[in-house]
C-alpha cells in the first residue's frame, strides 16, 4: 500500500519530496503536507479509496 501510495503521490505531484515514516503499528499511517494532516488512518478509522489521497493534497 505504501508503495503505491507514494507512487501515486510522486505521479500527481512530480517536485514533492515523498517520504515514508511507519507508524507504531504496521496499519498506522497518515499523510501530511507542508505540516498538516490531509489523511489519518487512525482517525478515520479505514484506509484511504484510490485517488482519495491525491484528491485531499490537491486542496492544499
């Protein structure tokens, strides 16, 4: 998933630094740019649909 994810993200936003930081437990993860929050695993109790993340970091 994280994999995926990153590629996607690097697809749709060519000049982002993309990085990877594994949460506590192997499901946790949450994305964030320029220092806010766009995606938590935790908090939204689910995983992210395709695109969705995308979608969100494009507010931004």
């Amino acid at each position: 998933m994280a994999a995926g994810l990153a590629a996607e993200l690097q697809e749709s936003f060519p000049n982002a630094d993309i990085t990877y930081e594994p949460g506590p437990k192997k499901s946790e993860f949450a994305v964030t740019v320029d220092g806010a929050v766009v995606f938590s695993r935790l908090v939204r109790k689910r995983y992210p649909e395709e695109g969705e993340i995308v979608s969100l970091c494009k507010g931004f």
